[in-house]
C-alpha cells in the first residue's frame, strides 16, 4: 500500500473545486467561483504591453529571477502599495506565486504539527487548506457582522494552549461572509494581541473593489496602522484586480519574518514567473491599474446591485443575507439547522450552482449558510438565476 505523509492526511478537495465541473456544463449558471468575468481581463491592454517589450525585456520575462521578485516589480508595486499608506519602507516586499502561496510560505514558517492557530468562522478555504497541510489545530473564532467576536477570541486565547502561533483574518469584502471590519473590531484586535508574540496575518484582496466611497476609511488595515508590540504579515494578489492567470500575489513583512519567508520560497518555486511580473509591472508603472480597476469596480458594483435586488424580490422571508458593499460574494443565511446541501442538489437540478457554507467552516460541520457569486455572471443571467436558485430553498425548506 502507498504510504502518504501524516500531513495529507488531513487535506480534503474543496467543494468549490469539485463544483467547476458543474460550472462549466452547459446551460448551468454558475454563482460558485470567486474568479473575475472573462469577459472583464484588460486584453488590449496586456497584448499592447507585450508587443511594446524590447527584446531585452522580453528576454528578463522568459529567464529565472530573484526569488524574492523582479526589481522593477518590487518597486512599481511598492510605489502602489504605498500610497494606500501601506509602511513600505519599514517591512520587506516579497513577489509569491499568488497570495495562496503567501499564506502557506508563513504557515511553513510558523507551524510545527499540532500547533494552535486561529482563525474566523467562516473562513477562506484556502487558507484552512493551508495551515492544515501543515498539520495546524485549527481554533475558530465567530465572525459578528462587523468581524472577529472580540470576547470569543479572548476566551480562546485563555483556553487554548500552547499559544496560538498567529491569527488569520480577511478584513476587507470577507470571503465568503461578504463583511467590513468595523475600524473598532481591528483595534480591539490589536489590544488583546499585542505583546502576545502573536503575529496576524492579514489576507486583503478585495479592498480595492469597494462600491461605497464613504466606505473606505474604516476600511484602513492593521498593517497600515503599523502598531507596536505585534507583527503583522500582509498578504495581495493581482487575482482579482488584473487575472489570476498571472498567478502573482504578495507579502509585506517584518524584516526578521522576511529572511526566512526568502529560504521558505527558494525551496518552493525558486521564483514566481518572470512574464507574469514583467506584464505586471508595466500595468501599473504605466497607470493602467487605477484606470481598470476603477472599470470593473463599476461593473462588479451593477452585478452586486442586481444580486440584491433579485434576492429581495425571491427570497423567502426567513431567509436573510449580507448585501454586498464590495468585493464578490452574498452570503446567505438559512434558519438554524437548515441543510444548504439539500438546497444545492435541487438547484443543481433547476440548473444552478453555489457552495455550502460547511465548505467554509473550519469544522466542516455548520451548512445553514450559502455564498453566492455574483463577480463572474453578468446581470441578465443573475436575474434569471437567482430566482432559480430562491425556488430550490422553496422547495426543500418550506
């Protein structure tokens, strides 16, 4: 018998995944991937940037690079990430191949097998897939729906030993419970963390793709506060505001948690791809990032419009959601013991897919939620969906 690793052994397939299958047969509306429309990539733009490439450049784009990122990258990005107040000068810029692989570099670096970490509840599946691979407790703290409960992370903290190696929180647009974090929540975070030797990593992806301008001030990062006594690892993507197929993402770290994440990525990858930051660089060293993610802000903005309508108008009254302000994602909420699995299997029946809300719970047990995307369907087919998918809840819960 093949003999795996104890570290695979906890790795399940993400229901996410499993559903793309489904997503891509014929005739099904798809309100599963948290992936940006095709039809949304900046095509002209990417192909007039590659045609405009020397020779030299296009011979960098097609060689190995710095393992920690191409130059010229690390600074365009810097120059980016800084004038949203991001401390730049004082931390190290690291290039990943995605933000996923941001998370799990500093998983590797944190976690020995059986250490504690906490994370939300709901949380992102990626990142739950990460600290598991490297053989983390998973300790879950509620989500309110204006972030961590601060009082439950407290009692964690007390009954939970060894000490959480760090906390994992998406503070912006949360993937999948679609929340801001109020600006008090983040504050109250740093008092119980500080001088705790408990670092905190910050996943933001979705920040940029606000719909509300008055929503953007308490949307200011705990990196950005730069508070004392905690380190604080923060982690992007070009995902969602470029294409994921560029699989680039980023992590802007403490210098002492830079050296080892550098070893940690040379033993990975050796580098993330040239072309892809080559591409990168010139989109924003040449504007084209503010421009295009202003664009499709708008448009996922319209699509987030529609999804709240139509919820409005089908939905049963006892079930309730969080009306997107940002980002890609509804979140659904079901009555208390509701089973979102059966809901599922009969929207897929009706030609309609979305994902169970135990994908997201660290214990894979609570399904009284779904997440509904609404970043890859255009609006025409949102209306015509949901109501496909509002009927399936009619069906199995009335």
């Amino acid at each position: 018998m093949t003999r795996f690793s104890n570290s695979v052994a906890n790795l399940r397939s993400s229901e996410i995944r499993d559903l793309m299958s489904l997503a891509t047969a014929p005739n099904m509306i798809s309100f599963a991937g948290g992936m940006p429309g095709n039809e949304l990539f900046p095509l002209e733009t990417i192909d007039t940037i590659y045609n405009s490439l020397t020779d030299k450049e296009k011979q960098v784009a097609m060689q190995y690079g710095p393992t920690t990122g191409l130059p010229n990258l690390l600074e365009s990005l810097s120059d980016y990430l800084g004038a949203k107040g991001l401390p730049v000068k004082s931390n190290r810029l690291i290039i990943t191949t995605g933000s996923l692989q941001a998370i799990h570099i500093l998983a590797k670096a944190f976690l020995d097998p059986g250490d504690p970490v906490l994370v939300e509840t709901p949380s992102f599946i990626g990142a739950l897939s990460a600290f598991r691979a490297y053989q983390a407790n998973l300790v879950t703290v509620p989500l309110n729906g204006d972030g961590l409960d601060i009082g439950q992370l407290k009692k964690r903290l007390e009954n939970t030993s060894p000490k959480p190696k760090f906390l994992y929180y998406s503070p912006n647009f949360h993937n999948p419970a679609g929340i801001i974090y109020s600006e008090e929540v983040k504050r109250q975070m740093v008092d119980v963390l500080k001088d705790q030797e408990i670092p905190i990593i910050e996943d933001d992806v979705y920040s940029d793709l606000w719909f509300h301008e008055e929503d953007v001030p308490k949307m200011q990062l705990i990196k950005t506060m730069d508070p004392e006594g905690i380190d604080v690892c923060f982690t992007g993507s070009f995902s969602k505001i470029l294409g994921p197929g560029l699989r680039l993402g980023w992590m802007l770290v403490p210098e002492s948690i830079y050296r080892k994440c550098e070893l940690i990525k040379q033993s990975i990858d050796a580098c993330s791809p040239s072309i892809s930051q080559v591409i990168a660089d010139k989109f924003i060293r040449e504007g084209h990032i503010h421009q295009y993610v202003a664009q499709v802000r708008d448009e996922y903005k319209r699509r987030g419009a529609a999804m709240i309508e139509s919820l409005e108008a089908c939905l049963p009254e006892y079930v309730t959601f969080e009306k997107p302000r940002g980002g890609f994602y509804t979140w659904l909420r079901l009555p208390e013991g509701a089973d979102a699995t059966e809901i599922l299997k009969k929207a897929i029946e009706k030609g309609v897919v979305f994902v169970t809300g135990k994908t997201f719970d660290p214990d894979g047990i609570k399904n009284n939620h779904m997440r509904v995307s609404f970043c890859n369907t255009d609006v025409e087919t949102i209306k015509r969906g949901i109501p496909l998918i509002a009927e399936a809840i009619r069906d199995i819960l009335d």
